[in-house]
C-alpha cells in the first residue's frame, strides 16, 4: 500500500459512515488504484480495479462483512434481478462479451457451509478467465469469509496465482459475484477449471470440488512490440498488446536501475488513437533482481475497444510521491433544477477534475443519476458520489456505480428511492492526481 493509499484509509476510518461501515468506505476509497506487484515464487492475491485489503475484495460498494445498512437492505429488496451475473454486475468488458455470445452457461450447484453456491457462467477469451455465481446464505452475508474458502486450478492442478472478486448484493441473503482469475502459465485453449471449497472449520474439513468446461470463446490479436523509453533510472518497455471482444491485454516491464533505492510505484493508462483512456481493470506482475537491477513485468488488462486502433499510448504514472491534503475536503452542490446534457449539475474534484450530473430519475424503487467524469484520470475518481438530504445525511449508492459509455466517460448509479420534491444535495471530495510521467510515455503504432 502506497502513501497515498494510507492516507486515503487512515482518514477513512476517522470518518462516520452513515450508511456503510469503515470496511466498505476504506474499499471505495482505493478504488481504481492498483496493488503492488507481488515477487516470483511469492504470488499474492490481487485484486480488480483496487489495491485493497490482503482479502482483495471489493463487493460494489454495499456490502462487506457480513454487513448491510437497513436502509439499503430495503432498497436491495425492491430492485429486481434480470439477466446473467456479467451482464448485472460485470464491468463494460463483461458486459460486452455477454451481449455478443461469447460466455458459456454453467449452472453447476454445490451446497457450502451457510448456503448455497452456484457458478452460473465462465468467460475465457485468451487474456481473462471471469467466472460468474450466485451465493445466496442461509444467515446475512459474509462474503469476506466465504471468499477464504475458495482456490482455483485446471486439470487438476492448482495453478492460479491471483485471485480477485467482484459483484454486487441482491439482498440480505444474496450476492452476484465475479471470480476473475490470473494464471501462473498460459493456459490452453480448452481445459478443465477446477473449483476447490474447503471449509477448515468444519467438523470433517471436507473438500468440495466442482469441475467446470472451458473453452476459449473469442479470437485475438497478438501485436508484439518491444519498444522502449528511459528516464532517469527507469527503463519502460512495452512488450505487447492483444484486443479481443471482452478485453485489452498489456504486458509492460519496467528496469529500475538501482534495487537498492526506492523505486516508483508504477501504474500504467493505455490512451488511443482518438485520444480516448482505456478503463484499466486489472494489474498485477511479478519481478526478479538480476545485476543489481529491478526487473518487474506488468500484466494489465483493459476495457476491450470497439476497434482496433492505429497506436495506443502507453503512459506510466505514480501515485507513491502524492500528497493528500488532510482532510480531505468535501465540495456539495445543491439541486434547483433537474439536470440536463446542456445544463449539468458540476462537481468539483479539485486536482482529479470533477463530476457532470446531467440526469436524475426518480423510480419507486431506486433513484438512477446519470453523469460523467472530467480530467486526466476519469475512471480512478467516478465512484466517488453521494447524495445528501435536508438533514445532511449522505447516501452512498447500493451498487458500484456502472460504465454507460466508456468514450465519453459516462456513469451511472443508484441510490435508494428519493422523493422527487424532496430537497437533493450532490455531494463529493477533492481528490489528488497521479504524477504522470509524460517523460516515459510511449506511442505503440499497431501493425493491422
């Protein structure tokens, strides 16, 4: 965890929650911010979309512990279920992949300790292995011990060294959820997955395995690079990038010069030929110190593209050199009038940017505001939205707010039910950005 990700907790747990406890806040916090790399014959978890807690979860936002708010509980009850786990609680790649055919239906069940817990399908398009399911508990949920329980491997072998887990509650008792999976080698394009449950404080101790068929479900484009750019005492080289319809695969090495000293804390945005950021979902890597250097190499994966650009930018930044003013400051603006394209509600970020609400719905069951993020780094500060009413109570939304159009940077969220004439207060922080190092970024050229 970086200083940045330190400070961010560290006045999170000084903070009240209304509606969710510190556990859940910590995890928003850290959103879209990514963990460190884990050393070779060391694999750690690691975790989608945020460098997080050892337990790598994070669960939409709503739920964490085994805890969920009364008053979101009620909300949860009223929102209905419709469709595959992916395309309900995955992100744009997910969803995507869903619309176009390319996830395999599984619907295998196994009873675990508490409940139930069914796979419903699998996404394997050559970069990621997603497997989606439904855990629905006897008792409330407590998805952080649940996740503990659970290993993966294929052909009989365990042989993934990160896990992530990601999802959305349904209610009090249920829970669609994400297992997305990194391997340790290269995997083949059809195999058994194997799914390991053990329960080590149960009385027999019993393990339970589930096989499941995967075969990979969309075509890929290899591009391999090998293009280089030094700065200081840091060497980026861009090894290699592959599109597919679910997902954009990078692989980056960096060198740093000198182990000994403190080395950034590299992150990487991938920017195409339109000038567009890609949503990065997942980072993770692994490194080795051959001569007395520094070597990391840097698996991300990214929303998938539309198409297949003519360059891609690959920009490094840092988050280990920021400074975060204490406390962190919270900017609200008041609604008048509904919002709209052409007259939006903004809020101010501060250095990160800021927020244009530009449409609220008020449902019987749910209140949906739609709205886009501003700045150099949109999809690491979109999360971060709450609604206040007259008494100053802030609600945080019931699920992790949703990529609408990744182009235009557009979100939405939803929050439980609000009356139309009731008094509205947008309310979010001023958050700092990243050090971008622009000295070594790297224009890719991608040979069709």
């Amino acid at each position: 965890m970086n200083r940045f990700e330190q400070k961010i907790k560290e006045l999170s747990v000084q903070e009240k929650s209304v509606e969710l406890p510190d556990v859940v806040r910590e995890r928003l916090d850290q959103t879209l911010q990514s963990l460190p790399v884990k050393k070779r014959k060391s694999p750690i978890m690691r975790t989608l979309l945020t460098g997080s807690t050892a337990a790598a979860l994070l669960i939409g936002g709503t739920i964490a512990a085994g805890y969920v708010s009364p008053a979101m509980a009620e909300t949860l009850k009223k929102v209905p279920v419709i469709g595959s786990v992916f395309e309900t609680a995955g992100d744009y790649g997910l969803k995507t992949a869903n619309k176009k055919g390319l996830t395999t239906a599984v619907n295998q069940e196994i009873q675990v300790s508490g409940g139930t817990f069914r796979v419903s399908e699998v996404l394997y398009d050559g970069n990621r292995l997603s497997v989606g399911f439904v855990y629905k508990s006897k008792d409330k949920l407590d998805i952080d011990k649940l996740f503990h329980h659970f290993s993966f491997g294929y052909n009989g072998k365990r042989s993934f060294s990160g896990m992530g887990l990601s999802g959305d509650p349904i209610d009090e008792h249920t829970f669609n959820g994400i297992f997305n999976l990194t391997p340790e080698t290269k995997l083949p394009k059809e195999f058994t997955l194997n799914l390991f449950y053990t329960d080590k404080k149960a009385s027999d101790n019993k393990e339970i395995k589930l096989d499941i068929p995967v075969k990979i479900s969309s075509k890929k484009k290899v591009y391999t690079i090998n293009k280089s750019k030094s700065a200081k005492d840091v060497t980026v080289t861009v090894k290699k990038v592959t599109f597919t319809d679910a997902s954009t695969e990078l692989i980056v090495e960096t060198k740093h010069r000198d182990a000994r000293d403190r080395f950034p804390s590299l992150q990487f945005m991938m920017i195409d030929d339109r000038g567009i950021i890609i949503q990065r979902l997942e980072q993770s890597g692994s490194s080795v110190r051959p001569d007395g250097n520094n070597v990391i190499s840097h698996k991300l994966t990214f929303s998938p593209m539309k198409r297949i650009p003519r360059y891609v930018i690959v920009k490094p930044v840092d988050s280990s050199g920021v400074k975060v003013k204490l406390p962190i400051p919270y900017n609200k603006v008041k609604m008048d009038d509904l919002p709209t394209i052409e007259k939006p509600v903004i809020l101010s970020q501060g250095k990160a940017g800021s927020l244009h609400i530009n449409r609220v719905e008020f449902l019987p069951n749910k209140t949906v505001v739609h709205y886009q993020a501003r700045g150099k780094e949109p999809f690491d500060h979109f999360h971060d939205l709450q609604l206040q009413d007259a008494a100053g109570k802030k609600y945080r939304p019931i699920k992790l707010p949703k990529v609408e159009n990744p182009d235009t940077y557009s979100f939405v969220a939803e929050f439980t039910a609000w009356k139309k004439n009731e008094p509205l207060t947008f309310v979010t922080r001023e958050l700092p950005l990243n050090i971008h190092r622009n000295d070594l970024a790297i224009k890719v050229p991608i040979q069709k």
